[in-house]
C-alpha cells in the first residue's frame, strides 16, 4: 500500500507541474482554424444537403436514434455556427463556452449518420471534446486579454499529456491493425497503389511488387514506432519529418480534409512545450517562459477526479480498439469492429446487396430497388457492416405497403468481397432481419468468413 501511495502521489505531482502552455496555445489555434476551414468547405461543395437533408434515411449510432437534422435552413445555420464557434476557439473568445458548443455541434453532426463514420471525423470529434477540457485560452487570446486575472504562461502538464496520448492512441493502434495476415502480404495497398495515378510511368512503379512491400511495411512500421520515437528527444525531429513527410502525402494522395493538417498539428505536440515560444523568440516576438509565480495546485479532492476522469477515458481509447478480441471469428468479423478502432486502409471492399420484403399477409415478395431509398453513397455500406442493413430492414419494414396485420418481413443477400477474395454471403439470407433487435455485440445472422486470399492474378476479378 505504501507504494501505491506513493506513485499516486508523484503521479500527482507530475500531472499538475506547471509547463509552458505555448504548446496548447499553438494547437488551439491551428484547431479552430481547421474546423472553421472545414466548414467552408461543406458549403462549397454542397455537402450539408447531400449528405444529411437529400437521404431518405439517415443511419442511427446505437442509443442515438432521436437525433434528426433540423428542418429548413436551420442545418445551414448550425453548421454555420460551428464554423464561428471554430474561429472563437482560434481567437480564445469565450473559450469554454465556444469549446463545449463546438463540441455539442459538431457530435450533432457526427451522429446524424452512421453510414458517414470515417476515422478522421471521429478524431475531430475527440479533439473537440479534449479541446473543452485543456486550459488553452491563458495567452494570446481575447480571454486573457479581458480578464487580466487569466492571464498565466503556465498550464497544468496533464492538459498536454491528454492530447498526446490522443493522437498516440491514433498512430499505434492504427499500426496494430496493420500486423494482419492480409497486409504483410501487401493487401490491400497493391490494389491501391495500382489505382493511384494514371500517370504510366509511376503507375508502372507502383505495380512493383518491391514498391507494393515498401509502402506496406514503411506505413505498419512508421505507425508502430513513430510515437516511441516521438517521445525520445535524439529521434524526436526525424520522427516528426517522417509523420510530416508522411501526412503531406496524405493530403495530396487521398480527399480526406483536414485530417493531415490536424495529424500535423498534433504531432507537433511532442516537441518540448515551449517550442512555439522558442521559434517566436528567434524573431523577438515572444518573451521566454517564466514560471507562474502564483501557481497553485489544486485540492486533493479534485486532483483525484480529474485524474481519475483521465482514467476512465483513456481506458475506453484504449478498449475500443481492442474489442474485436473478446470475439472468434474471420475476416468480417474484424470489421465488424471497424469503427472508433482506428483500422485505417485495411480493406478493399465490394459488395452486392439485394433485399426483399415479403407480406406474410398475401404471400407476395418483391426485390428492393436500392436506388429508390438509399444514395450512391449509403446503398454500398449495406455490405460494410451488419448495423447497417439491420437498419435498412426496419426502415422497409415500416414504409413498404402491406395488406393486413401480420408485419413485414425482409430478407436480404448481401455478397461481399474483400481484399479481392471471393464474394461470400454477408448475412443469413433467410433471416428476417426486420424481427431482429439491434444489439452491441456481433448478431447471430452474421456469416462467418474466412476465406482464403486467392492468388494475385485472380484477385479484383468480378464475380458473378
């Protein structure tokens, strides 16, 4: 017991030292410009209506079926709004109060839609929340600026450590992942670099099996080692030059928004604290860093919840990637557990999906035209994962005419390929999905898979 006391009370100790809060002041900003560029982008490209007003049906989180967008022009307004609350977060206006209201927006957003899940809008989501939380508005904001009182060079090392461990989940689980069969033997990245450019010279380089390795194993090593790395201050400016090489490909390779600026910018967390003051410094523009004279630790009542509220949510974070492991199974069964896992790149995947609705009441069948309820973007999800056509069957099942009292029952067979195996079915075709509940865990209707690879020349082939 004595030495649980005692690491609990350096651990303590070390949690609330003062550090500079430069760093957290960089991310701030770079944050809330992001998000307020990401915004503008939305409205650019007309996303707000196709993606959450022009559906039929929108695809429900687990618990979050009451979340609806809001009617008229009212999406417009509040997604204009988490564009300025990003631009108050930048210029640490209001900072706790535009924080939490960026947060509650944008996890509006976020939970409209199932089908629209990506990793990176889920660290959106994260950062958002963490960006409540961290006192980052103690310099160069409005705030302090106003309330002289707030003013302070100084943060408790908690704060910056919450972030880093955020974007340090994000990179090692995500190379995790990558130490599956598939992927050392270069799937789906062969197919990927295949289809990358149709430049004929690099896309000839990118068939070759030595560059199809290099990019495979090159992304599940830097993923696995890039934080260890970070964190030691010999490797800490390759490593970042690395994640910054690597992010810049990112962004001009693949459509995914703000997400390498943000990777960058997070990244750049794991330099000492003071680095931005220091670059600053070099053009006379930043006094160094002077311990807040009046720097108080908090009580040890609060002191112990927030670090056990630390606890509790790098627990989940750590949880969630794990959670296919309580479960046997194949290939669909992993990505089952795609979401909030960070399993990115892993699959190539190829689905058809046929459903039908039977009245047990006149014995007719009939087979769904997808097109007439789903978007080009929802209707290849149906094969993705099982959440999602178990959705789809209750939505038929309550729209579809019938004649009499007995319910609707809708079937579906659904075949998926992935990682250019043979398509195999997805679900149990003869259940009636529209009976069965939604649950957590893995549905009992869900298909085993455990295909094999087939060779490279016999991979992609469409079957019929």
């Amino acid at each position: 017991m004595g030495m649980v006391k005692s690491f609990l009370t350096k651990l303590q100790s070390r949690a609330f030292a003062p550090i500079d809060v430069a760093s957290l002041v960089f991310f701030r900003i770079a944050f809330g410009l992001l998000m307020a560029w990401e915004v503008c982008r939305y409205f650019r490209n007309g996303w707000i209506y196709l993606f959450w007003l022009d559906p039929r049906i929108l695809f429900k989180y687990y618990g979050f079926s009451w979340v609806h967008p809001c009617p008229g022009h009212w999406l417009y307004l509040h997604w204009a709004a988490l564009g300025i609350f990003g631009l108050f977060v930048a210029a640490g206006f209001l900072y706790r109060v535009s924080a939490s209201l960026m947060f509650l927006s944008y996890a509006y957003f976020f939970l409209l839609d199932e089908t629209r899940y990506v990793n990176h809008t889920y660290l959106i989501f994260l950062f958002c929340f963490l960006l409540a939380l961290v006192p980052a508005n103690r310099t160069l904001s409005i705030d302090a600026w106003l309330r002289p009182s707030l003013r302070s060079q100084s943060a408790p090392a908690w704060s910056l450590w919450l972030l880093r461990f955020q974007i340090g989940v994000v990179y090692f689980f995500a190379g995790l992942a990558k130490l599956s069969p598939d992927w050392l033997r270069g799937e789906p990245m062969r197919y990927e670099l295949s289809h990358a450019t149709d430049a004929p010279i690099v896309s000839r380089l990118f068939r070759e099996e030595w560059a199809v390795y290099t990019v495979s194993y090159g992304g599940l090593l830097f993923d696995l080692f890039v934080v260890p790395l970070l964190l030691w201050r010999r490797t800490r400016v390759p490593a970042f030059c690395a994640a910054l090489f690597f992010h810049l490909v990112n962004a001009i390779w693949l459509p995914i928004g703000m997400f390498p600026w943000l990777a960058i910018a997070a990244t750049a967390l794991f330099f000492s604290p003071d680095w931005p003051r220091r670059i600053l410094g070099m053009f006379k523009m930043a006094r160094p860093y002077l311990v807040d004279p009046h720097w108080k630790f908090p009580s040890l009542a609060r002191r112990s919840i927030i670090l056990a509220g630390l606890s509790v949510y790098a627990a989940v974070q750590i949880f969630l990637p794990l959670r296919h492991l309580l479960y046997r199974g194949g290939v669909e069964w992993t990505w089952a557990e795609h979401r909030f896992s960070w399993r990115m790149f892993l699959v190539t995947h190829a689905s058809v999906s046929n459903f039908y609705v039977t009245d047990p009441n006149t014995g007719e069948s009939i087979r769904i035209d997808l097109s007439d309820f789903l978007t080009t973007r929802q209707a290849p999800n149906m094969g993705y994962l099982p959440d999602f056509p178990l959705q789809f069957a209750h939505y038929l099942a309550t729209v579809m005419p019938r004649r009499g009292s007995k319910p609707l029952q809708v079937q579906a067979r659904i075949f998926v390929s992935i990682n250019g195996r043979k398509r195999v079915l997805y679900v149990n075709p003869i259940v009636d999905l529209a009976a069965e509940p939604r649950t957590l865990g893995r549905p009992s209707w869900l298909l085993r898979n455990d295909e094999p690879l087939p060779p490279r020349e016999k991979r992609y082939q469409t079957d019929e």
